[in-house]
C-alpha cells in the first residue's frame, strides 16, 4: 500500500512587515536615513522596528530609544502599528489564496497557505515560488519562503532555513548513506532539499542545522534549553524521547513543549491549525494576461470558467449547491461573489445567469488579473440530460431554476413555503422555511375551528365602540374605519404557551365576525378584566377572513 | 341580437355560447385575469384562489406562487397556512417581493414555470411599474406556458391593462350557516365582471363552501338557478346574474 500523498504548506514570512508597510506609505527616500519604528512600553519607548541604516548604526529590535538615540543621534523614529499589520496579514492571507484554496495567518508576520495539489497551476513548486517571491516584490514586501510536508517544517525553514526551500520527506527505506543526509539536488534547483522521515529519531538532515527557535517556541522555553545547552534541533534529536518527555510533562502548551513541536515539524501528530482536506473542492481559475476592466471581458472569463466548473463537475458527477467566485485585483483587493442554489446543478447556462446579476456591482479598479471559481458545497448529481435555458423558451423552466431566479433577485429569504409548527398560537403555528427543503413530520392539523386566509404580520389595535353586555363588540373602528357587527361566533380560547413565556401574557378570546357589508374579520381580546394581568382587555384584529 | 346576421363569420351559435358563459365555465378560460378589490379584506385573494382552484380541477399536485409586494403584505398580510383551502395549502410557495417591480419580475419567472399549477400576484395600488407595457408582458408569457396568472389589484383604480378578464370583487354578507344562524358562514363575494374577451360583462354572487366555489342567489336577478359545472364534478354554482 502506497503512503498517502504528503501535504504541501506554502510558509510566508514577511521579515519587515511593519517597516515595509511604513515605507509603503511615506516612499522609498525616507528610508535612507536610520529610522525606527517605536512602540509605547511601561518603561518609555522601545524599538519595534528598524531599517538597515538603524541596524548598522547599532540599533536593535526591542532596544529602549534612549538607548539608540546614545548610538544614533540622528535616528528618526514612527510610531509603529501593530493592529494596523495584523489587518494587513489578514487581507494577505486572503490575498495569498492566490498560490492555494487555503490559508492561515501566523501572526504577528506569517501566512501559512496549503498549496496541496496547486502547484501544478503555476508549473510545480519552483515556478510556484518564484511566482511568490516576484509578487510579493512587486508589493514591496520582503519574503522569505518555503515550501514543506509539514506547517512546522514549512515555518522553520522560512524563518532559519535556505531561502526558497522545498523540503521533501523522504521514507526512511528511501534513504541511502549517512542517516538525515540532507540531498541537494543539482537539477532542481538550488532550495530543494529532501530530508530522510527517521522513525528512530536520529536526525533529520537540513532540519538539524535549524536553531532551537525554528520549534515555534516562545521566548522562556528556548531560553531554557539554550541554558541546557540544546542550541540546534540535532542537540535535542540526541537526547531520547522519554527524557524530554518527562523535563516538560508539565508544558501543556505546544508552544512550551519542543516535543510536541518537533513531533508537529516531523509531521508525527496533526496539527490543530490545519483541517485535513480529505476531499478538495472543484476549483477552476484563469490567470489573465492583460488585468481585465470591462464588464464585457469579464462576463467572458466568467463564461470560460463556468464552462471549465461545469466539465470539472461532470466528471466527478456533482452538482454545485454553492459557488465562489474570486477576481484578485491588481491592486490586491480581492472581490467574493457567493451563489447558493435551490437545488444541485451543472448547468451552465443557468449559473452564468444567475452570475450575471451578482456582477452588476463589480468594481474592478485597476483591473483583475485573476478569476478563480470553487464550488464548496456540491451534491452528487448523475449525469443526465438537462435543459434550463434553451428548453426553457419552448417547455418552461423547471421549479429549481425557477427559484433560484426568484432568491438570486429578491434575496433566499423571500422565497418560502410555510409548513405547520406544534403551536396553539396562531401566529406561532406556521413558519417558513426554503421552498424546496422537506416538510418535517408533523401531528397534522386538527380542523375543529376555521382560521383566516391571511393573517397581519401585528395584530393591530381596534377601538371597541359599543359592545353587547357579554363582552362581544357590536361595533368597533379598524384603520379608521367603522364596523358593525352583523355577526360572530365564539369565543375560542387561546391560552399563553406557559412554558415559554412569562407568567403576565394573557389568553386571547377570538372571534370570528362578518360586519354589516359581508366583511369577515378575526378579532380577539387580549385577557380577561380582573385577570390580575393589566388593566382593561384591548381588542385586536388579526386575521382577515375569506 | 336581431342585428346580427347569420354569416359564415359571425355564426349565431358561437355568439350564443359566449353570451351564456358564466364562472366556472371550462370554455373562455382566461390565462391572465385581474381582481380588484379593496386593501381592507382578503376578498380578492380568496375569490382569485376559489376561481384558480376551480379552473384548476383537482388532481393537480403542482406547486403554485403567491407574491405580494411590500405594500400588499402590510395592508393585508401574510398567507396563513392553516385557513388555506386543504387541497391547496400544502402546495404554496410564497415570495415577499420589496417593490412593484420586484413583484412583476417574480410573476414573469413564474409564469415561465412549468411545474406550477398557477400564480397569484398581490399588487397595491397602482404603480407606475404595472404600466400596460409590463401588463402586456404578463399576459403574453401566461399565454405563451400556459401558466394562469391572476392578478389581484388591492384599492386600484382601474387603469390600463391587457388582462383577458377583469373583475370588481367585494365582499357579500354570508349565508347563515344551517346549525349557528348566528355565526358567519361560508364566504361569499359579490363578483363584477367589468372587461373581459370573448364574452360579455356580468355580475355574479360567488360563494365557497368548504373547497367549493358555488354562487349564491341574487335578488337582482332574473333568472336564478342551480348549475351543475360538468368540468369539475365537486364545484356546484348558482348562477345568479348573467347580464343580457
């Protein structure tokens, strides 16, 4: 039995987030200078941030200013902001769903993307990288990247590794010569590396060169076991696992524990931060060449990947419930469009329609330079000859296209069926649910007393003008207008439903009445006089009679 | 009816046949028929279901639509499932449009459904959406799939339209029923046919009882009577007024 296919993790870490983004917004000649980014402590201001002319003058990160300023008395400092990146890292992640239909932030300047089964799209994990890296330049960010098995190898070598590194486990039956040789392959490039998977836990070739840091451990622990002496993974891949083990049976942290995080970089546990993707969602994209501006061309990419999802969809025999449309634009915004649909479907005429009303509100900016469609939720649906646009004319269109019109327009909610609820309120005993779903099982309805053909969304106040010594009106007014009663029958009795309400709602009397011209109304008076639940009982009309 | 002559364009036992149309009648079905009616009752949307239910004939297990705009639910509220006619009420599918337009778009989509049996559309008043045009488009599609629309126009001045049957509903006191005189009985509507094509107006008591459409007698009439409608074996109708 063959392994089952490793996962790929695309790891970005964006060395200088904070001052890349200040030199976004203030320009590339401010930066010649020294500068430093501040940040406000307890104990006056600190350096969060510096640039290469502040870190040759002697300035370092976490450095007091006063400090620097003894080094440097020229530096200039900004204030630095932390929300202000983390918002930035968000929409990146979102951004970097470019290179894989999945991503991560790894604050405070990471993004982790699964790049499993996508690298193909960019011609293998080379071009895929250096398609990142151009990219990433092109924004003005400094990157470093790599590509592994695993999140925490992907982090580590991103963060302490070669620069664009592609790591590959290799089975230790693979493995030839010393144990954990690092391969460096000459003719795939200069970051591709292997790295033996060693069940002993002996070494792991270019991972054991890796600094104690690269764990993703926090500050208290790797100063610990650098006063242990343990300075690189190889130092702790010496020492057994029982010993580690039981020096940090107390760490429940993963960050606090390097046994957890080295099992993690090894890919021996999962990593919560990750969901497995056991099946992947049909995906199609269109890189464009030229950034696209007009409504026309982007009607026709959407077209193009319409009919791209459509054959996807059939040849694994699902039917879209819902699709996602992206348009990354050049100036890295990212456009979502969501569609939801009454039933299965692969049709796609009917999905470019239902589309087109979706794209009404498309601000394409500078232009979008990617499309990409993905259907999250699909139903099996079997292959057959179906006919939603081009039969429509002459057959009608079926109730499911029909529908899925009707909400795309007018919104899901819109559309309804009401089915009957266990209530003895009147209002509560229907409710309304999508047109299409089941109707659940039911007690069924017990036909003793007529009920109205509609019924107001508020029961509305009537004044009671004259009423006949049993309480029943004789004549009341309703949107200013008088009524006389001709005649009625009741009263039912509607009790409060005790067991969700409080003790003070009052029961309901209802009439059912015809007035003098045939008008037949449902009326009902909220409690009894002396019911000890308010003052005098108000009339209300609820209903409106065939 | 003596100036008309017996020619091969105008044979007298087609004319005959029109003038003695009444409700319930399979033959002049209208495919795109409008009710006016006033904000305050449900008179129209029930005389639209009694009509569609019996033009319908049973057997028919088919979804229909009932779309309201905005206005039309605040005046006259929601479809309740409960006092729906039993044969009918499992079957509804209710749209909550926001505007006129809105509401004129989700009838033509309708109509152009063929797995609905019919369509009911609430408009309030007169829009300037509903113009003749968008009447005119209705009425073509309803035709055209062969999906009835019966429009109900709730406190509308009569404007211009191009449906086939036009109809004043108000309400009409009830029959008392037989063991509570005192209670209202089954519905009853006085029903104006105003316009319509192919036959001549007329003024008729329209009347359910339980799931039947029958009509109740009038007393302007002249010739009152019980008719057996043979297309539906269950709808009885009193024909109360037939004008002419």
């Amino acid at each position: 039995m063959s392994p089952p296919p490793s996962r790929r993790i695309l790891a970005i870490w964006l060395a200088r987030l904070a001052l890349d983004r200040w030199r976004l917004g203030a320009g590339d000649a401010a930066d010649a200078l020294p500068l430093a980014l501040i940040a406000e402590t307890a104990h006056g201001p600190r350096i969060a941030q510096a640039n290469a002319a502040a870190l040759e003058a002697g300035a370092r990160v976490h450095m007091m200013l006063a400090d620097a300023r003894a080094l440097c008395p020229e530096i200039a400092t900004a204030p630095s902001d932390p929300a202000g990146d983390l918002a930035f890292l968000e929409k990146l992640a979102v951004w970097a769903q470019r290179w894989g239909p999945w991503s991560a932030l790894d604050p405070p300047d990471g993004v982790i993307v699964d790049v499993t089964g996508a690298a193909h799209l960019f011609g293998g994990e080379a071009a895929l990288l250096a398609d990142a890296r151009a990219l990433l330049a092109a924004r003005g960010l400094a990157a470093r990247l790599a590509v592994a098995p695993t999140a925490g190898a992907a982090w580590a070598l991103a963060h302490h590794g070669p620069q664009n590194a592609i790591l590959h486990f290799l089975p230790s039956s693979l493995r030839g010569g010393k144990a954990g040789e690092a391969i460096q392959s000459p003719t795939r490039g200069p970051g591709l590396l292997r790295c033996a998977r060693n069940d002993e836990g002996e070494g792991w070739g270019v991972l054991d060169d890796l600094p104690i840091a690269a764990l993703r451990l926090d500050g208290a622990t790797v100063v610990l076991l650098r006063r242990l002496g343990l300075k690189r993974i190889g130092d702790i891949a010496g020492l057994g696992r029982d010993a580690l083990a039981r020096r940090f049976r107390t760490a429940r942290a993963p960050s606090a524990n390097p046994l957890v995080r080295l099992d993690q970089l090894l890919g021996r546990v999962p990593e919560p931060l990750l969901p497995v993707l056991a099946a992947r969602p049909p995906l199609v994209q269109r890189r464009l060449a030229e950034p696209i501006r007009h409504r026309a061309l982007l009607d026709r990419v959407v077209a193009d990947l319409t009919e791209a999802m459509v054959r996807e969809l059939e040849g694994q025999a699902l039917g879209a419930r819902r699709l996602e449309l992206g348009l990354w634009k050049v100036d890295g915004e990212v456009l979502v469009r969501r569609l939801e649909m009454a039933a299965a479907s692969r049709d796609g005429a009917h999905i470019l329609r239902l589309f087109g009303r979706k794209l009404d509100d498309i601000d394409a900016g500078f232009g979008i330079e990617l499309a990409r469609l993905r259907a999250p939720w699909c139903e099996p649906l079997g292959l057959r000859q179906s006919d939603f646009e081009a039969a429509a004319e002459a057959h009608g269109t079926s109730l499911a296209a029909c529908i899925d019109r009707l909400s795309v327009r007018l919104g899901a909610d819109a559309v309804r069926r009401p089915v009957p609820r266990a209530s003895h309120l009147p209002e509560r005993a229907q409710k309304w649910q999508p047109p299409l779903a089941p109707e659940g099982a039911g007690q069924g309805e017990l036909a003793f007393h007529a009920r109205p053909l509609k019924l107001l969304d508020r029961a509305e106040p009537i004044a009671v003008l004259y009423a006949s010594p049993d309480g029943q009106p004789r004549r009341f007014r309703w949107r200013g207008r008088v009524h006389e009663v001709a005649r009625a029958e009741g009263p039912e009795r509607i009790a409060p439903e005790w067991w969700r309400e409080r003790s003070s709602v009052r029961l309901r009397d209802y009439y059912r009445i015809e007035d003098e011209e045939g008008r037949r109304y449902w009326i009902y008076r909220a409690g009894i006089a002396g019911d000890g639940r308010g003052g005098a009982p108000e009339w209300f009309l609820q209903g409106l009679c065939a | 009816m003596n100036a008309i002559r017996m020619t091969p364009e105008n044979p007298i036992p087609a004319l005959a046949r029109v003038a003695e149309w009444r409700p319930g009648l399979a033959s002049g079905v209208a495919r795109h028929a409008e009710i006016f009616a006033s904000g305050a009752q449900a008179t129209g949307a029930a005389m639209a279901l009694a009509l569609a239910q019996d033009q319908a004939g049973e057997g028919d297990e088919r979804p229909w639509l009932w779309v309201q705009d905005k206005a039309a639910l605040r005046l006259t509220g929601r479809p309740y499932r409960p006092g729906l006619p039993s044969a009918l009420r499992h079957r509804l599918i209710h749209v909550a449009a926001q505007s006129p337009e809105d509401a004129l778009f989700a009838l033509e989509e309708a109509l152009r459904c063929r797995d609905l049996a019919f369509v009911i559309g609430e408009i309030s008043g007169n829009p300037k959406a509903l113009s003749l045009t968008a009447s005119r488009r209705l009425s073509l599609v309803a035709e055209r799939h062969g999906v009835p629309l019966w429009l109900v126009r709730l406190g509308a001045s009569r404007d211009l339209s191009s449906a086939r049957m036009r109809w004043q509903a108000r309400p009409a006191p009830s029959a008392p029923p037989r063991w509570n005189p005192r209670a209202p009985g089954a519905p009853a509507w006085h029903a104006e046919l105003f316009r319509a094509r192919g036959h001549p107006p007329g003024e008729w008591v329209l009347g359910e009882d339980g799931d039947r459409l029958v009509h109740g007698p009038s007393t302007s009439s002249g010739r009152a009577g019980v008719v057996i409608i043979p297309k539906t074996a269950q709808a009885e109708l009193v024909e109360a007024h037939a004008h002419g």
